[in-house]
C-alpha cells in the first residue's frame, strides 16, 4: 500500500525503480531523460559522467541529509539544483546512536551469545551515567544526541567547526577542542558531514590519543573514519569498543575483519530508518520537488 507521502505523486508522470542501478550506464538508462530525480539517501552516486549524460535533469531531491553522493561542482556545471530532507531522521538516528553506545559498552553481543551457548557470564560492563560524551559534529542530530546522552547522566563536551555560545548554553553543553575532546570522552560520537575537511578526521593520531577504555560510535559517514586504523585499535585494544553504522565501502565486504571483532556491533547503515522517519522523508523530498516546481523555497544545497 503506498504511503499518504507518495499519494502525492498520483497523476504525475512517475518512474518508480525499487532496485538500485548496478552500474552508471543503467542509472543513466533509468534517469537519462527525466528533468527530476528523487534519490534515496545515498543510494546511487551521481558523478560528472553521470551529469553529462543526462542534459535535461533539473533537480536531484534526495531524501537523507548527506549530499557526498553528489559531485556538488558537476551539478553546478549543469545547472541542477539540489535539494534534501535535513533534521528528518535527528530522534531515529539519535536513538540509534545512544543504543549503540549501550550495546558496545555493555558487550551486549559478547553477553548474549554467551547466554546462547549455555554459559552464565558475569561481564565487566561499562556504565556511561558519569562520563563524558564527546561530539564531533553538534548538528539537528548532535543536539538530539547530547540530550540523550545528559538524559543518562553524562557530561557533555563537544568540537564544531562552528561553535556558538548560544548553541552551548541551548543544548547544555561545553565547547572544547578537537583534540580535547579526542582525549577527554568516554565515548566519543560523530556527527558531521563527510567532505574533503572531514575525510578520515579520525585516524591513527586520534586513536593514539583515545583512553584505552573509549567506546567509538559513529552513525555519520564511514569516510570520516580510517577505517584500517580503527580495526587496528580494535584489534590490539587501544580503545575499548566501537559501534558502527557506516562504513568506507557499504555493503560491508564480506571479508572485513571488522566482522570479526567481538568489541564492535555493527548495523547497515540503518540508523535513520523507521516507519516515522521514512514517510517524513518522502514527504519532504516530495514536497522539495513542488516547491522548485513553483518557485517556492526548498531546503536547498546548491
């Protein structure tokens, strides 16, 4: 049954594809004609070639907040705008961030498993209330997160590349610098965009720095991670734990030694998806599409 979301579509001239293209020719094949495109998170990328090929797209609307699917210069090129849905899935994926800290803290795979195969553990858990909770990134979902984290009885600390005084009184937290709070969390999140000033920010030298006993949760960007370095520090135990959402290369590789690791929970980058989110976030790619139609303001990225 369609959602009320995608009623709105009714008598318009719609593609619908429920499959992703495997390859640029066939996203090309799929969309080479159409003025607009609404795009599933990041589900396909659309690159200078993809762009080239395509002469009479307008309007890319993607549902999901992250454009790094996007050759944002190419789609200036072109002429095409971009449009996406930020602040939909804060509470979803915030409540996804603070499960993943739960989880890995509290070896909850570890634990269960142990349960399975007969055994009574008595595990050495982590208790957050009383730490420290450091952000990367204080965003829609930033905040959300920092209020849950405070919900637990944490302390919150937080870098941005654009602190405010306003904002750190608002959400009740303390600004700090990148490599302070590198130091200082207990559990360290990250919440920012991925980008050329983003791509690996968190690598050998942070992991280096990080207390043996931190838990790292990340429900960004893969990219934003070494990710070779964080399975080194997972591996020799130069942080505690990790839970993750995204990856450098998704699906996960069949071969990623991070399946292997009891000290990380891992989900398919899933976090901003349930019921509530995924009918706001067609809503609002839907409504993008009207409102660049006629004129009207959009939540516009170029």
């Amino acid at each position: 049954m369609p959602s009320a979301a995608f009623r709105k579509l009714d008598g318009r001239d719609v593609c619908v594809y429920d499959t992703r293209p495997g390859t640029v020719r066939e996203l090309v094949d799929r969309i080479g004609r159409a003025e607009i495109v609404i795009n599933i998170r990041s589900s396909c990328r659309f690159d200078r070639q993809v762009l080239d090929s395509c002469p009479s797209l307008r309007l890319i609307s993607i549902w999901g907040t992250g454009v790094d699917n996007v050759d944002l210069e190419a789609a200036r090129d072109h002429d095409v705008a971009i449009t996406n849905t930020p602040a939909v899935a804060k509470d979803t994926v915030a409540e996804h961030t603070l499960m993943l800290m739960l989880a890995a803290g509290r070896r909850i795979l570890e634990v269960d498993q142990s349960v399975r195969d007969g055994l009574w553990p008595r595990a050495t858990i982590a208790q957050l209330n009383g730490k420290t909770l450091g952000l990367i990134g204080v965003g829609a979902i930033g905040r959300r997160v920092a209020e849950l984290g405070k919900g637990i009885g944490m302390d919150v600390i937080a870098w941005t590349f654009h602190p405010s005084a306003e904002l750190g009184r608002e959400v009740g937290l303390q600004w700090a610098d990148f490599d302070e709070v590198i130091a200082k969390s207990d559990v360290l999140s990250l919440h920012v965009r991925h980008s050329e000033d983003t791509h690996h920010l968190v690598g050998p030298r942070q992991f280096q720095a990080m207390k043996p006993t931190a838990i790292l949760v990340n429900t960004a960007r893969g990219s934003i991670v070494d990710e070779a370095a964080l399975i080194d520090a997972l591996e020799t135990h130069r942080i505690a734990a990790a839970g993750l959402d995204v990856f450098e290369t998704e699906p996960l590789a069949p071969e990623s030694r991070l399946k292997r690791l009891p000290n990380v929970v891992l989900t398919p980058h899933s976090a901003g998806i349930s019921p509530e989110t995924v009918e706001a976030g067609l809503a609002m790619s839907i409504d993008n599409v009207f409102a660049f139609l006629e004129g009207r303001s959009v939540h516009r990225v170029v």
